[in-house]
C-alpha cells in the first residue's frame, strides 16, 4: 500500500506585499472619502431646497386666502427680513404664520438638515411650546421695503401704510403694516422687481466667523416669488465663504448696519432674476 502527502504550497505574504496591499486600499479611501462626502453635502442641500419648494407652496396658499399678501414679519425689529417664527411679544411671525394656519405639516419644515449653528431642538421647543422668541434656519423676506412704483424714479411708494386694513383675516393692530403682494409687481429700493420670498441664513460676524448658517456658507438656496427655487455659489475671499448671499455686518456695527445688510442681499438675490444679470446658479 502505497501512501502520498499533501504537499502544501501556500505561502504568506511578505512585508513588501502586505504595506503595497494597505497603500493601495489607504489611496482608495483617500479618493471615496471626498465623493462621499461631496453626495452628501448636495444630499442636504437638495433636501434643503425641497423643503424651501414646500414652503413656496404653503406661502401661496397663504396668501390665496390673505387677499393676496404674504405673512408679515415681527413688528418690533422694523426688519426687511427675519428668520424669527415666534415671538413672546406677537405671537406667530414671518414664516411661523404657515404652520399657525396649517398650510405646513410640521414646523420641521422651517429648519435646514444642514444647519450648522442653530440649536433645532431648542428652537423646535420653543416654536411648540410658546415658552421663548423662536428662529429658524431660512431669511424670510416680508415686504416691509418693496414699493409699489420703481422708488428710484419717483418718490418711494410703499405697499401701503401702517394701520390700514388690509385683509379681514387680521384684525390685530400688530400685523396691519407693509404687505408683500403676490399678485402684482413690486420694487426694492434699488429700483428692481422685488422676487426673492426666502433664503438659506447665512450669517457672518468679523469677530466669531459664521453663525447661523447653513450649508457652511459654500452654497445659498432661495425660493422666489413665482415659487421656482435656485441654488447659488456663495463663495467669497475670506477664510470663510463671505459671498453676496451672506449677513457680513458685525453686531458690534449697530443695528442699522445689520439692517442695510439685509437689505442689500435682498436686493442681490433680487438680481439674479433681472433680464440684464447672469445668475451664478449652481449646476
């Protein structure tokens, strides 16, 4: 009886091969990393600008049953824009009106996935539970500068004036100021149809960098009148994204610097959709 043995001719692998293995699976990574990473940045930003769309909607719905106005903003800053949704002293402002009336589902709508400042949970809490003033992610703009002739060739005209009646639906002295009209073609003080409705907050201080921002200040998305939503390059020459679509004005500079900052990226957004600018959309 003859026997025969296996002869086992595997062999490990050598130092050389094993650290030529890690380099190549290391290189892999560093190439998937920065793709990944890339899909899930316009993921939020995609989500962000859905969410924007969604609100567009809810705002015509608004303004169908408010005789063709949109929601007013807090009486008491006097701003252009606010990203405020409740006050103690109001009630209900700006974007908040929305979910008062039920034209939203949630007021989750009202915060960005890709909010890197404000604090969704505390804000949340104090939308629902009335207990603080409450900020969401998104610039809403609610008519407080638009005119209803071209301001820059006659003297400024505005919606209309403070204690006038304008929809039945509010009755409170509070909300009977300035109106935003969706029906009819308003102006900004620079003489161009008012169109931007809302936007990505993106807030600098010279002193602390961003806050309340969104997307990093890399990208701005905004919703406009007619309800279309674009995306923006934010990009600017500062270590952070300082670009046309961002708050720059410190706090230290007063609250009519802050104002006339508003003001002007109103007015910039405004431009994008003027026959004789190009706009810098994102693909």
């Amino acid at each position: 009886m003859t026997s025969s043995r296996h002869n086992n001719n595997a062999r490990a692998f050598t130092l050389i091969e094993l650290l030529v293995v890690i380099s190549i699976i290391a290189l892999l990574i560093g190439i998937l990393l920065p793709v990944l990473g890339a899909a899930k940045f316009q993921a939020k930003v995609t989500m962000c600008s859905n969410q924007l769309h969604q609100m567009g909607i809810a705002i015509h719905a608004f303004a169908t049953d408010s005789n063709g106005y949109l929601p007013q903003g807090p009486v008491s800053t006097a701003s252009l824009a606010t990203n405020q949704v409740y006050s103690l002293a109001e009630g209900h402002v700006g974007l908040g009106f929305l979910e008062l009336g039920d034209y939203v589902e949630s007021p989750e709508i009202f915060y960005c996935a890709d909010d890197n400042e404000t604090d969704i949970a505390t804000e949340m809490n104090n939308f629902e539970t009335q207990t603080d003033d409450a900020y969401c992610s998104y610039l809403y703009r609610h008519g407080d500068e638009v005119f209803h002739t071209d301001p820059t060739g006659g003297t400024p005209n505005n919606i209309a004036t403070p204690g006038t009646d304008l929809f039945s639906s509010f009755t409170n002295a509070v909300n009977q100021r300035y109106r935003f009209p969706i029906d009819r073609p308003v102006y900004n003080s620079s003489g161009m149809q008012a169109t931007a409705v809302a936007a990505d907050m993106n807030s600098l201080s010279e002193n602390v960098g961003p806050i309340r921002t969104n997307h990093s200040n890399r990208v701005v998305s905004a919703l406009f009148l007619d309800g279309h939503v674009n995306t923006f390059n934010n990009s600017g020459t500062e270590g952070f994204s300082d670009g046309p679509y961002s708050l720059q004005s410190d706090v230290a500079a007063g609250y009519a610097a802050i104002l006339a900052a508003i003001d002007q990226l109103i007015i910039n957004l405004d431009a994008t959709q003027s026959p004789s600018q190009t706009s810098s959309e994102t693909p």
